[in-house]
C-alpha cells in the first residue's frame, strides 16, 4: 500500500452519559486511493480488540468540516468553531467522537499537497478494476 502521509490524532469518545473519553486514532491518506481517507482505530479502542479502519470520502471530510455532511454510515459536522463531530454506525452500533478541526483541516491540507482537489486521475484505476472483474472479455 503506498501510504503517502499518516498523521496521528487525538479523538474523544462521546459516551451515551455524554462524558469524553480520550481514544488514539490516526487518519491515513493512499496515493493509490486519491478519494479516500482511512481513520484508524487501535485494538484498545475497539469493541472486539482488533484494530479498526473506517474509510470515507476525503470530500465528505471537507464538507464536513464547514457544514453537517454525509448520510450513510459516517456523518460529520461542526460542532463549533474548533471542533468537529465524525458519528460512525456499524452493525454493532453508533460511536460519537469529537475531533479537533484545526487537526483535521491540516490532514486535509496535507493530502492535497499529495494530490490536489480535483486532480484525482481515476481512470487508470478504474479500468484495471474493470479488467479484474470481467477478465479479456
């Protein structure tokens, strides 16, 4: 996998008794993946032990950061002006974490260094996907 930039984050785990709990988190940004954004969770912050990836939009994260955004599975929003709320739902249920936005908004920045907004050259990746898929037809 060619990670072109990790960057360690501090989240906080907003508990149903609306207390915070520090957790280790850390966002990843793929070359190979332009769109994307990984946020990595440790094993000790995880239900079942394992670590955990959760992988979204790199624009969802944009949007998100300035105005409530998403509606499938990661939802994020401005919770004010310094920090931001990514919800996360899964089979085994719903984890609130608030980020600080400056930290994001600096990954976000950084990942456009690696390949600027808009500049995402899908195509190669798309056709070999393709060609997996339905082989020399």
């Amino acid at each position: 996998m060619d990670i072109a930039l990790e960057q360690p984050v501090r989240a906080r785990l907003i508990t149903a008794e609306r207390q915070e709990v520090p957790v280790a988190a850390r966002f990843r940004y793929v070359r190979a993946d332009p769109l994307a954004v990984h946020l990595d969770f440790p094993p000790e912050a995880a239900l079942d032990g394992e670590e955990a990836t959760w992988t979204f939009g790199r624009a969802l994260l944009a949007e998100g950061l300035d105005a409530p955004a998403g509606s499938g599975d990661v939802r994020l929003w401005p919770c004010d002006r310094s920090a931001t709320v990514l919800e996360l739902h899964s089979p085994y249920g719903l984890a609130l974490l608030r980020f600080d936005t400056f930290a994001l908004r600096r990954f976000l920045l950084r990942t456009y260094a690696v390949v600027g907004a808009g500049k995402e050259d899908v195509g190669a990746d798309v056709e070999r996907g393709l060609s997996t898929l339905f082989g020399t037809v």
